[in-house]
C-alpha cells in the first residue's frame, strides 16, 4: 500500500484499489471514502470499415466470377442458325473435337483455348470474392483482376480465331458462351478496380 497525494493506492486480489481520504473509513482509520477499484480495460477490436465502392465491387465479382465459370458450358462456335453448337467443355470433353491438350491448341496457326481454362479462372474470381466479402480486405481484389484480364485475353483470342480460321462450310460463328465470357470478364476487370479503390 502507498500514499498518493489523494489518498491509499495499493492491490487487493489482483486489482487496483484506491482509497480516498474521509471520515468513517471502517478498514483504515487515516481513510475516509469506500474503495473505488479500478478494473483493466479490455481492447475493443477495430473493425474495417470499406467505402460502399468496396462492397459493389465485391458483389458484382462474384457474379462475374460465376458467369465466367458457367460460360465455359456455353456454345463457343455455333453453326445452322445454333442448332450444331461447340461449348467451350466439348473442347476438353469430346473425342471428335477435343483440343491437343486440356488447356489451349494451336490447330492451324489459330489459336483456340478450351473451356477449362475459363472454369478454372472462374472459380478462383468466385473464391476470391467471397473471401474479400468475409474479410474485409483489398488483397483479393488485385488477385481477381489478374485473373479476369487473363479470361478477358483468352476470351478475345477466341473470338479473334474463330472468326479468321477458314470454314469450308461458311456457317460456323462464334457462340454466345463467348461474349458471355468477354462480358463478364470485362465485368471482373471493372469490379476489381471498384473494390480496391473502395
């Protein structure tokens, strides 16, 4: 216990107790008042507030995310007014149509990438946007736009290919999974920068 310019200041029981000087103290007679115990704060945790920029951007991510995701089960190529169509999977699945690997052919100097590659690219986009939703953070959001400027590119090339490869038939065009895919991508390009500005 020690004096303080106001009265006793010691511990009791692992808390800090003061003592002010008064009449009638029942513990001390140099004391006057109850004792006033001071108990430790605890630290509130801060919470991140995000702009509403933030949370626009993250919402419409994950529907970019999905769509880029879904849009690999869309007709890529489509031919006799889209009754004969190619998705973007049938370059990974089918036999008769399949791609030299799983992720991109160069048949004919014309590039064509599979539908993998946007289901994959999808799902992380999908990911990460759920994880910038339940934590807060920017860092997800610079990863996203990496990954839709590369669905973006591939979805371009595609486009690009299909249009200048030779067809004997004169009907073959490019599917409607295709400019899903460019939308969407281009969707996830401008919802990240959204969420990182926010």
């Amino acid at each position: 216990m020690v004096w303080g310019a106001r009265g006793i200041v010691g511990r009791r029981a692992g808390r800090l107790t003061v003592r002010l000087r008064g009449d009638g103290c029942e513990n001390c007679a140099r004391c006057g008042n109850q004792d006033q115990v001071a108990y430790p704060q605890r630290a509130v945790p801060k919470v991140r507030k995000r702009k509403v920029a933030f949370w626009a951007g993250a919402g419409v991510m994950v529907l970019s995310g999905i769509l880029i995701l879904v849009s690999s089960f869309f007709p890529w190529m489509s031919g006799f007014f889209g009754v004969l169509s190619i998705s973007g999977m049938d370059l990974v699945t089918n036999e008769q149509i399949r791609i030299d690997n799983l992720f991109v052919d160069y048949g004919d100097g014309y590039p064509i990438f599979g539908g993998l590659t946007s289901l994959i690219l999808g799902l992380l986009v999908t990911l990460l946007a759920v994880v910038m939703l339940a934590a807060r953070a920017k860092w997800p959001a610079g990863l996203a736009l990496l990954f839709c400027l590369v669905s973006l590119g591939i979805a371009v090339t595609n486009l690009s290919s299909i249009l200048r490869m030779p067809d004997d038939t004169g009907i073959m065009s490019a599917g409607s999974g295709l400019y899903v895919l460019i939308l969407f991508s281009f969707l996830g390009v401008t919802s990240s920068i959204m969420a990182l500005s926010g």
